[in-house]
C-alpha cells in the first residue's frame, strides 16, 4: 500500500510526463500567402475558430511568428505536413 507521500511523488512525475510530450506548432510569417489563406488554412488544419485564426494571423504578422497548436508529436506532425504543403513556414518545437 502506498502511503500519501509516495502517491504525491507519482501523482507529480505523470504530470511532467504529460506536460513534457506537448509541443507546439509555430507559424512563422512570409511575405507569400495572403491573410485570407493563413486564415482559412488554420480553420481547416488546426481547427480554429474563424476569430482564433485571425488573431493568430495578426500576431505572425506583427511579431514574426505563432504557436497556433499545441498538443503531442503525432498530432502535430500531420497538421505541419498540410500546413507546410499549402506553402506555408511552420515548425513543430
């Protein structure tokens, strides 16, 4: 049986482990792909919002990049790929 000093100990070490298998899906900005696409793309790919893709939009623009989705490598990878496909610059970190 554990005692609750030990169950504390577990209970924190699952959490790192789940906080260490997020990443995020960064979108960098280009002078290419009009804000019109980088909204529609990011309302197909990554399931935004219409409100949620224009402000992410508006802070690549602005600041030169986004992080636009998190969650785990899998997911993400495929999300990079279609992204990547429709020209835009997006990194997995």
């Amino acid at each position: 049986m554990m005692n609750a000093t030990q169950f504390n100990e577990l209970e924190d070490s699952d959490t790192l482990l789940l906080e260490v298998d997020q990443r995020h899906l960064v979108l960098f900005n280009d002078e290419v792909n009009s804000f019109d696409d980088v909204i529609r793309w990011l309302v197909e790919v990554c399931n935004h919002e219409t409100i949620q893709a224009e402000q992410c939009a508006y802070i690549v623009h602005y600041s030169g990049k986004c992080s636009v989705k998190t969650g785990t490598w899998e997911d993400l990878q495929p999300r990079a790929v279609a992204l990547l496909d429709r020209g835009l610059s997006v990194e997995i970190m």
